[in-house]
C-alpha cells in the first residue's frame, strides 16, 4: 500500500500560492437530506439525497514580510481556492471552488507555539474541478 505524508499540498487562493505558509487545510464535504417522510401509518423517518456542501478551514503561519498579503488573501469574503493534496502533478487530485472566507481569528499568546491565521470558509458555488468527482489536474 502507498501512504502519503502531506508534504507535496498545493494551495492558492486568488491565484496567488500559499502552500510555502501552509499549517492545516481541511474541507468538509457533505450532503444535506430532505424529510420526505410521507403518510398517517409512518413510523420512521425516510429520507432523500439533498444539496452537496462544502467547508473548511486554511491554517497558514504567520510571516511578517508577507502579513499584508495574507490578510488581503484571506480577508472574508468572495475567493477562489484551488487546492491539490498531492501537489500539483498531472493526474494527481485537483479541486477549485468559489469560496467565501467567513471568519479570520487572530490571536497571539505570549510564549506559545507559531503565530498563525485561521480561515474558515464555505463554498459559494459548486466546484469547477471537483476531487470528490475524480477532478485531476
């Protein structure tokens, strides 16, 4: 069996790449049902298939020298991520989402591990390249 460490990832977002800062990346994909339970003799709750979502979050350390450029990257709002966990090899998984930054906390603690910045976000439309649907790049 061939395993994977996660040090090839390949992230950017509006284009401009991120993966040098990268801590964590992590998405969400999940499916919404709808209560299609139906009749006066139901005894249990049935089920259909809803819409597909996706969230995550993007953990990058802080640079002083790149601060002002992160923070415009990951200020919330509209963006556009595209992300590989393999890189960004031929044939290797590839996934491009709109996506909106929903919160950017920052938080320093005196004498602790690396400074960071922590997006969390939502997608704001379905993917252009899915990986969960065998998008490559």
């Amino acid at each position: 069996m061939a395993t994977y460490n996660g040090n090839g990832v390949y992230i950017d977002i509006d284009g401009t790449r991120i993966d040098a800062y990268f801590q964590n990346v992590s998405m969400d994909r999940s499916l919404a049902t709808v209560d299609a339970t139906a009749g006066s003799s139901s005894t249990d709750v049935e089920r259909n298939a809803g819409l597909l979502d996706t969230k995550g979050k993007i953990t990058i350390a802080y640079d002083d020298t790149m601060a002002a450029t992160h923070l415009a990257l990951l200020k919330p709002g509209a963006h556009t991520l595209t992300y590989g966990p393999e890189g960004n090899t031929t044939g290797k998984p590839k996934h491009v989402q709109a996506i909106l930054i929903t919160a950017l906390p920052h938080t320093i603690t005196v004498k602790k591990d690396l400074v960071v910045w922590e997006a969390t976000w939502e997608a704001a439309a379905a993917p252009s390249t899915n990986m969960y649907a065998g998008g490559v790049w």
